[in-house]
C-alpha cells in the first residue's frame, strides 16, 4: 500500500509541533547554526526556488541534530521595503497589514514543507521590537564616527521618489535603472547619511582569507573591495598650485606628457586660464550628464578639454599641459592622473585624438598602440635598464627621499549610502536642533516607531514622505524643540544583523539587549553561523554589509567573531521546465502549493534535491517530480506491515555499511543528491531478500538517513516499526569499518598481453591458484592450446599473463 502524503503529512506536522522537537536545544558541547537567507515576504507568497535553499539547510539541520549536536535553525522576515510600499501606494493599503498577512502565508507554507524550524525565534526587521536594535547599532556606528551626513553624488529614482544603493542599480541597454522595477535613474547630488565602510576595507578583505565559502564570491568581494596599492605624486602648476596624482606606475613618470583631472576636481576653477574658462565650464556641465558607467567605458570615445595651465613633472622637470577629461573619475585616486599615453591605452586614446606627446619609456617593437608589457625601462634617466619591479622600488625611494609624494593605499569600495526618501523603512533615532546639531533619541525612547499615516507618497522633491506628518517629525527634548529625521534605512539594514537577533531571542521579536552579558554568552555560545545557505545575488551587497556589520560590533567588544558566516553555500536555480528562469512574465511559476497538493512535502523535498547538485540552475520536471513520489512509495512499502529479523545474517553487511559512510560525507559535503542515490542503492539491496531475513537495525539505519529528505514517510516508517519516538531525537547511524574491507577482486586474465578472461575471486590469494584459474578459463585454453608456455606472469591481485609461443 502506498503513503497518503496528505494524511501523513498533517498528522506529523502536527506531532512535531506539540513535541517541540525542534526547539533549539543547549545540552551539548558540540553546536551547528545553520541559517537561511530570510525571505522577503512578497505577495506572491514561497516559491519553489526557496524551497531548494530552504531543504538543504533543513537536511543539513537535522543531520547536526541527530549526530548529537546542539542546533540552532531559524527563520525570519526580511520585511521592509519598495515591494509593500509599491503596493500600498497603488492600492491605499497600509504596508505594514500588508507585509503582516504575507508572512503568514509564508510561514503556514514553510510548516507545510516539514521544516525544522525553531519558530519561537521567528523575527521580522520591520517589528518595533527588532528595529530598536537596528537603531541602537546605527547609534553606536553613529558614535564610533562610521556615520555621517554627507553631500554626495547619489543614484535618483524619480519614479521611486528615493535614492539608490549602487548595487540596486543596473545596467539596462545602456542606461541606468533600478534593480526592483526597472525604472530609470540618474545622478544627482543630496545630502544623505553615510556609513563609512571604507574604513573597514582593509579588514573586510583579509578577512576572507579564513572563510569556507566559494570562490566566485570571494572573488566578487575583493574586486568589490578594489584594493589598489600605489603612489600620490605632488605635480605643481607653473603659478604654484599643488596637484596630487594617484599611479600605480610611478616607474612610467618620465612618459607622463600631460595631466588630467576629473572635471569635479575641485582645483579646475583656480587653474584654468581666463581664454578657456567657458570652454571648461560648458564640458563641466556637459559631464554632469554622464553616467559613472559610462566615464568608464573604454569603449567610448574620448572627450576633454584644455585648461590653459601647465605643470611641471617633479622627476624629469619638463613641462606638460593640465587637461580636463571626464575618464577621470573625481571620487577615486585624487581625481588626478598623470598620462602616459606610450603605456595606458586609455591615455592613447585620448593623446592621439588631441594630438599630445606620446613619448615611450619601456622597450616595445609595436609602437602604433599603447605598450602594457613588462620590459626594461628606456628614455627614463636613473631608471633606464631595470625592469618593471626594480623601476618602481627606485623611482618611490626617490620620490619619498625628495618628498615629491608620498605611497597611498586606494580601495573601489565606496561609504554605503544609508539614506531612504521611503516611509517603509526604520527611522533614524536622531533629531536636528534648529542650530542644524545632530541629537540622538535617548535610549528609553527607542525604538522610535513610524508613525501611522495614510499619506506615505514620496513627494518628488527629494524629501521623505515622513516630512508630512508633522506631529511625528516635530519634538520638544531638554525643552528645545527639534526635527526628526525623515529619511529612512535602506532594507539592508534589518539583513546586515538579522542573524543575530535570532540568538537575542526566545519568543518571536522579543529581543534581549545586544550589549547584555546574556547576550554576550549566546553569542559565544553560537556564533559564527557554521552554514549559511543563500542566492549567489547576495554576494557584494548583504554578504558585505553584514560583514561590516559584524566587524564593528566585534570591535565594540560585543561580539566573539569578526566573521558572521563562516561556511557559505550558493544554492543554484530552479529554472521553469522551459529552462528559463521562473517568473510571471514567462508564465512558468510552479508554485509548491499546487505540488504539495499532489505529489506531497517530501516528493517535492526529495526531487529538488535530487535534481542535480545543489549548486546548479537547472530546469524544472514533472517526471522528475513523479519519480521521486515513485520511489518514496518504494522505500515505504519496504516496511509496510512487514516484520524484519533480529539476527544478522552478515548478506547487507558491506552495503549497509558503505552506505552509511558514504551518505555521512556526503550529507557533511552538501552533495545530496549523490546522497539520495546511494538510498536508492541500498533500497533496491534490500528488495533481493525476502523481507523477514533482514537484518531490523539495516532497516532502522535506513530510515533514519532518509528521514533528512523525506522527514514525514521516514516518521510514518519508523511508527511502523512500533517506535515511540520521533526521528530528529534519534542518534545518526554509524558504520563498521571493519564490514567494508572488498572481500573479492576481478583479476584479470591474459594471453600474450591480450585479454582472454576475467574472474571474481578472493583477494591475495597466491600466484599457483591463479594460475590455475586462468588456465581453467574456457576461453584463454582455447588460446593456449597446444603452444608451448614460455613464462607466466602474475600481479598479484590484478593480473595473470600467460606467454606463449
Ligand atoms: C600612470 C599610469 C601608467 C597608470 C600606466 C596606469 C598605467 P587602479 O588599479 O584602478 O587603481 N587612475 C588613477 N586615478 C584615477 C581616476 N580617478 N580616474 C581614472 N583613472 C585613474 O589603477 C590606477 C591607475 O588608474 C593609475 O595609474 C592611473 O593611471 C589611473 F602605464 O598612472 B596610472
């Protein structure tokens, strides 16, 4: 008879809950934090590409569990942001009821997956009660000076009515437009709120060095970091005016023929000359248009223009002409470069288009294009004859001798915008007083909560609509009466920590005090999170956030780890069965609601880990889907309304035995489908024996492996066999060693070199038996036969050669 995944489901789920079997447990030494990216709670509730990140973890959950060790495994709402707001906006709905009647469809479709959450620790970033951390963290980030107004050059969503981080923004044909919804964006100056992650740029990349996490990520956060180690070279103009370059070539300066600087730099007024002064201005106004991305772009043709002044070259002392150009970025470097057009194609470009020197100071045959080789130095003066690493050690020494300049470290990294012109957002627990000081809400008034208003629209100009609501926005403190900020945090913000929150709690969003000494021992006791599994999307922004995050409140002393993650796994995607990716315009969801209803959680569960290795995208099938409902009715039938042996027969031993080692690694690898195979492996072994000759513990080992995939059947088998406890209690099975020495090897059989036979047989038996064997092979006599034997040859173990002529 086969399962009723719709009965068994239920009546399991149910057991689970009222056992609180998955409640975090602290008896053991030995402890796993096994974490999940937490969800946004969207409208269009789980999703089946979830569901794969959401089992392994589930598996790898239970596995730690059973083996022993104390578990932590929690879930949680990352439920700000645009989705609700966009929502709310349209519809004149309330985002927070909104975002409220959405988590619990996720969470009712999490508990029908059958996993092993502890619900107790749910936590959701848009609750007062977790937000009144995210504000206390922002004030200690505030006080160790790591935030800060500033004026910058921001990422402008007119249709959101709010800036952008840069990793929301990408690239669509050319042109710069949100991440969620695609609308346009564009550059435009604002004062915002900042946090200087810059200042952790140099920990944050050796702090990878440790972490178990995949390669592509690591890689993705060190370009992202962009460390840059080179020299800043004083260059003054002929009236004295100082103009620092960033290089990272300084052996190159004798080639540097003339200097460029970003069109923002703030020296080009006091330098350009009263004939160029309206030139200089229109191509300042002409770059203003540009995207970063575009000033990047070595594909574009070079524009620039002439700003009357020269300089001279510390080094070689000639004069060179000071140009503006907007392939200089101002917010890198100095926002200065000194151009070698003979070796920086960039600077060709530019050079040959307005007719600049072009002068060659490394050895190269081609001289129709910029030269990037590594050859000696020519036309350098003290450096003529050294190579690219002996050029660079003299010519710093020289410039730090004379003073000329002095090494500078750069990073790409840039400060994290912090600012919002959003309602759905958490506050920032500052005022303004009228004198335009910075005041921070005292901490028995956080959190300071958002107000509860209709009117949430951005207003377009830049201003929070938080700015209407004039009773929240305005505040009497020490009798003087101040503003509130209006702005508020980026979604990032709740996802930068949430991770931590799970450890502050014991009833959902009731957290205890971060700087407790209660906190303090949970966190020693779990932290850093052994296996965090999510997107491969999550690479720079979150990963990097929290990270900083994390370091920061390390060094406040409040935390035992620098490193939050140690172990990161990318799941890969489940693509529609068209192979493309699933979304709503493709019309190929498959929502695992409907899959629940027919086929069950643990088909589901079972399939998508079966797929194909974790790590991979890979379409969706129906087939695929039924088989593994097939099987799982296989592996039940195993034991329905069977009675097994209690005695060992020793026939399973090796297969039993393998099985267990390898699934154990396996699990322990995330290679779960190859997991899932070796299953099926020792399934279709028990099926050779009629079913009371079966060793009972092979069948109880079996169950218990299969109760990570399949936790509700694996239950259902496990009552059968007239238990009265539940799976994830259970020890994880353990193999014998000594039942998987190969008791048998092929040898193989040849004449002249030439294979005539093979034959299973005892291992390390002596050379005359195996003779005897080969010579006993129906086929290799037919060779032999009436020849004479020359010589026979055995490798013990493989191989028996019998020469003959
Ligand atoms: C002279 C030179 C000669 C350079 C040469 C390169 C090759 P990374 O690795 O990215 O740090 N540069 C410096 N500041 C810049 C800015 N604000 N905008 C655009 N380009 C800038 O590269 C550093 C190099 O990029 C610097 O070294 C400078 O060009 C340029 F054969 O100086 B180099």
């Amino acid at each position: 008879m086969d399962f009723s995944h719709k009965a068994i489901e239920k009546k399991w789920q149910k057991i689970w809950k009222e056992k609180e079997v998955y409640k975090t447990t602290y008896n053991h030494d030995k402890k796993a934090y096994v974490l999940d990216m937490f969800p946004y709670p969207s409208g269009s509730g789980l999703h089946v590409g979830h569901v794969k990140g959401y089992t392994a973890t589930d598996i790898f959950a239970r596995f730690r569990r059973m083996q022993g060790y104390d578990v932590l495994h929690p879930i949680g709402w990352d439920a700000f942001g645009l989705p609700a707001e966009q929502y709310a906006l349209s519809t004149g709905n309330d985002p927070r009821e909104f975002t409220l009647k959405n988590i619990d469809t996720f969470r009712t479709q999490l508990q029908k997956m059958g996993f092993g959450y502890d619900f107790n620790k749910e936590v959701n970033t848009a609750h007062p009660g977790f937000y009144k951390t995210t504000q206390w963290i922002f004030q200690q980030l505030y006080k160790q000076g790591l935030a800060e107004l500033r004026n910058v050059e921001v990422n402008w969503s007119q249709d959101l009515g709010t800036v952008l981080a840069n990793d929301e923004v990408e690239i669509k044909d050319g042109k710069m437009v949100s991440e969620r919804g695609g609308y346009p964006v564009v550059k435009k100056t604002m004062k915002q709120w900042v946090l200087k992650i810059t200042t952790y740029a140099e920990k944050l990349l050796s702090g990878l060095d440790a972490l178990d996490w995949p390669q592509s990520v690591k890689e993705l956060q060190k370009n992202w970091i962009g460390k840059s180690e080179g020299v800043e070279i004083f260059f003054h103009t002929e009236n004295g005016i100082e103009l620092k370059v960033f290089t990272t070539r300084p052996d190159t300066i004798y080639g540097a023929t003339y200097l460029v600087l970003a069109p923002e730099h703030p020296t080009v007024q006091s330098i350009t000359t009263k004939e160029h002064l309206a030139e200089v201005e229109a191509y300042i106004e002409q770059a203003k248009q540009k995207t970063e991305i575009d000033r990047k772009d070595e594909s574009k043709t070079k524009t620039g223009i002439f700003t009357g002044a020269y300089a001279v070259n510390p080094i070689s002392k000639t004069k060179i002409p000071v140009w503006i150009a907007d392939y200089v970025l101002n917010d890198y470097g100095s926002g200065a470069i000194m151009a070698v057009p003979a070796h920086d194609p960039r600077d060709w470009d530019f050079a040959t288009k307005f007719n600049l020197e072009i002068k060659f100071v490394l050895e190269a045959k081609d001289q129709s294009k910029a030269f990037v080789g590594e050859t000696k130095h020519i036309n350098s003066d003290i450096l003529n004859g050294l190579d690219r690493k002996q050029a660079i050690e003299k010519i710093i020494e020289k410039i730090e001798v004379e003073k000329l300049g002095t090494k500078k470290i750069n990073y790409k990294l840039r400060d994290w915008l912090f600012s919002r012109q959003r309602f759905y957002g958490e506050p920032f627990p500052i005022y303004y007083t009228e004198d335009g000081n910075i005041g921070l809400i005292d901490l028995e008034d956080l959190p300071v909560t958002l107000p509860q208003t209709s009117y949430i629209k951005p207003s377009g100009t830049g201003e929070s609509p938080l700015a209407n609501v004039q009773e929240w926005v305005n505040l009497t403190v020490d009798g003087k009466n101040v503003k509130r900020e209006t702005n508020t945090m980026p979604q990032s913000a709740g996802s930068s920590w949430y991770y931590l929150a799970y450890i502050l709690t014991d009833q959902p969003n009731q957290l205890i005090d971060l700087e407790s000494n209660e906190a303090k021992e949970r966190f020693a006791k779990w932290m850093p999170v052994d296996l965090y599994i999510g997107g491969q999307e999550h690479a720079v922004g979150h990963l990097l956030y929290a990270r900083f995050w994390n370091h920061v409140l390390y060094d406040l002393n409040l935390l035992n780890t620098p490193e939050p993650f140690q172990k990161l796994y990318n799941q890969g995607m489940i693509l529609g069965p068209d192979g493309r990716k699933m979304s709503k315009s493709w019309g190929n969801v498959i929502s695992p609601d409907d899959v629940l209803q027919s086929h069950g959680a643990d088909a589901l569960r079972l399939y998508e880990m079966f797929m194909g290795p974790l790590d991979a995208s890979l379409p969706w099938s129906y087939d695929g889907l039924d088989a593994a409902l097939k099987w799982l009715n296989r592996a039940f039938r195993l034991v329905n309304k069977t009675t097994f042996s209690t005695t060992n027969n020793h026939e399973l031993d090796f297969i039993y035995n393998d099985v267990v080692k390898k699934v154990t690694t396996m699990v322990e690898e995330l290679k779960l489908n190859t997991a899932i195979s070796q299953l099926m492996v020792l399934v279709n072994a028990f099926y050779k024996y009629e079913p009371s000759t079966i060793y009972q513990p092979y069948i109880e080992g079996f169950i218990k492996m299969l109760s990570l995939f399949a936790p509700h059947v694996a239950e259902e088998m496990w009552a059968m066999l007239d238990k009265q406890t539940v799976l994830v209690q259970e020890s994880w099975p353990s193999f014998d060693q000594s039942k998987l020495i190969e008791k048998t090897i092929t040898i193989a059989f040849q004449v002249n070199g030439k294979l005539r036979g093979t034959k299973e047989v005892e291992i390390d038996l002596d050379n005359q038996t195996l003779i005897e064997f080969a010579k006993a092979d129906e086929n290799v006599a037919k060779f032999i036969e009436n020849k004479i034997i020359v010589k026979e040859v055995v490798i013990p173990n493989k191989i028996v050669n019998i020469v003959v002529k």
